[in-house]
C-alpha cells in the first residue's frame, strides 16, 4: 500500500492557478520532478492561458476552460514528443499560467524634464506624467521576450523596462499629434491618444497591448508659460488690443503697490513710477508685435479704441502727473514732455 502511495504522488493529475496576488503576470505550475498523468485535468480560469513548454520550445496554448490533457489536446507537444496517437504514459513539460487581466493604474512620468524640438520654440524642456493599463495579448511572445524561465513574473519586475519604452516614445508622439507645443496642456486626451498609437508596436513586440493612456499634467517652461498666460489674457478681452493694454495694466498695479508698501518714502514710489513707465513702454511695443498677427477687423477696432481718447480722461492724467511733480518724482522737464504728449492727442 506505501508503495502505490509513493507511486501515485509522482503524479500529477490536477494542474490549476488561483491567482492569489494581484500583480503576476506568469507563473510556472511546480512539477517538482514529478511528472503528469496522461488524462490529467487543466483548469484555465477566465483571463488566464495556460502555456505548455517541452525542452524550452513553446508547445501548446490552451484558454479558459477545464482541459483533459492527451495527445487530442496537446497536438503540438504530441508532435515534438513523436507520440502516436494511442500514448497514455505520464510525461514532463513545463506548465506556465499567464494573466490576461487588464493591469490598471500604471504610472509613467518623466523624472527629470526632457528635450522636445518644437517647429516655433526649438528645444525646449518638457516634464509630464500621468498613468496607463496594458495586458499580455501574446502569451508565447512575452515568455520568449520577456518572461522567460522564471518561476513567477510580476508587474513590478516589468515597470522600469515599461517606463522607458514611454519616454523613448514622448517626442515622436507629439510630432504625430500635430498639436501646437502651447496647446499640449489644454489638449491632453489627443496626446494621450498620439503617445498610445506610437507606444502600440513597441509593446506588440514583448506579447502586450496597452489599454488606456492618460496625460495627467504637462509641465511647461515658465519662459512659454508667460507666453501662454498673455495668450489667455488676449482671449479673456477678445483679441481687442485696447482691453488687454489695460488687462495688463491691471495686472501690474498690484505689484507697484506691493513696491510702494515695502520700498517706502519717496524714492521706492519713484521707482514704482519709473517701473510702470518701462512697463507700459513695452506693453506697447508688445502690442505692436501682436497687432500684427491679428484680423484686419481686430487691427481696426484697436486703432479705433487707442484714438478714442476723452478730454476729461486727459485732464484726470496731467492732475495726477501734476501731483507726482509736486511730490519731486516727476521734474518739470518730464511733467512738461508728458503734457505735450497727452495734449497733442486731443488735436
């Protein structure tokens, strides 16, 4: 009775997994030098496939279902055995389980900013982040590529190599989106859509197909992030140059007053004065280089608003220039040159 006890455990009659973790990705059924029993039951879960290995060739792939194992069922691993096809002795081969389940919330980021060659900005610095899901398509590509003889593999072993094979494929996506570098951040969804179509051969190749891709934040240059910032002031306003001078205007007062409070006496006032003369120097030539961009409408609207200068709005000016030079931050020769200027509008 030990004896046929002894010989029956050699045996294997069961082959099954359970998937206990989240995260495998492969796994390898122990045989322990044992050996299955002709007619033995494999149970293949729904999202797994079972991989059946002889000599480290890959035989058969059996799907979900409840699969008695003889030659009928096994007509590649029959082949490179030479079974006929009355064989019923037990036999080795290497069993694998993969999973098919989508593995969700994967995360992708640039860790440090990397260089994109823009058509209008040249290079620029790029950061961006977001996360993805893939799952295995080809069971016999991703052993051979990827998987290979071990034990188990998991999602955590794969992530690094995965990451990379992103950002190698960030620039390319963005050539292929056709979307203004500007436009990235506002148009996320279609750069996700780009960066999936590019990263789909590449992960093809290893037995994956990627699932979802998500662009959760880009990250610009603060140089073209002022730029950005200007462009939705202008939106803000409708393109009317008019209304974005005083957009900025109003945009620079709370820092003259911040000036103002902190520089103290008479001289940090000066130098507010003199800060927003500056500013509104190069506002206007700011508004010189956009007024060309715009619609011939636009440039006569804002022709329009710059002449349509009232009288008592002149008036409110020189009183207020009229007390600067009574303060000493104006001289007589500026108070002078700004009253000519502000008359010569009203002719």
């Amino acid at each position: 009775m030990a004896i046929m006890d002894f010989i029956r455990k050699q045996f294997i009659d069961i082959i099954q997994w359970t998937e206990d973790d989240d995260g495998t990705l492969a796994w390898r059924f122990p045989m322990r030098d044992m050996e299955i029993q002709n007619g033995a039951s494999l149970t293949v879960r729904e999202s797994q496939l079972a991989v059946f290995v002889n000599e480290g060739k890959v035989a058969d792939v059996l799907g979900p279902g409840i699969h008695q194992l003889t030659t009928q069922t096994l007509p590649v691993l029959t082949y490179l055995k030479n079974w006929d096809k009355l064989f019923e002795s037990p036999f080795k081969s290497d069993v694998y389980f993969f999973s098919t389940r989508q593995q969700l919330d994967q995360k992708w980021g640039t860790p440090q900013p990397i260089t994109i060659r823009d058509k209008d900005f040249g290079a620029v610095r790029l950061r961006a982040f977001g996360n993805y899901s893939y799952r295995i398509a080809d069971p016999t590509l991703f052993h051979t590529e990827i998987s290979g003889t071990r034990d188990v593999y998991t999602v955590g072993d794969l992530d690094g190599q995965l990451r990379g094979m992103i950002l190698q494929h960030i620039s390319n996506a963005i050539a292929a989106s056709g979307i203004a570098f500007l436009d990235l951040a506002a148009n996320q969804m279609a750069f996700a859509k780009a960066l999936t179509t590019e990263l789909a051969p590449a992960f093809s190749a290893v037995g994956l197909k990627v699932e979802a891709m998500t662009v959760q934040n880009v990250s610009l240059p603060e140089e073209l992030q002022k730029i950005m910032d200007q462009k939705i002031g202008m939106g803000m306003v409708g393109n009317d140059m008019g209304k974005f001078m005083q957009y900025q205007t109003g945009q620079a007062i709370p820092e003259m007053a911040k000036g103002a409070a902190s520089g103290g006496g008479g001289s940090g006032l000066a130098g507010d004065a003199m800060g927003l003369g500056a500013g509104m120097a190069m506002g206007q030539v700011l508004a010189q280089t956009m007024q060309s961009g715009l619609q011939g409408a636009g440039a006569a609207a804002a022709a329009q608003t710059a002449s349509a200068i009232k009288p008592e709005e002149v008036m409110a000016t020189l009183e207020k220039l009229g007390e600067l030079k009574a303060k000493g931050i104006l001289t007589q020769d500026e108070f002078d040159a700004k009253k000519t200027e502000l008359l010569k509008k009203l002719v």
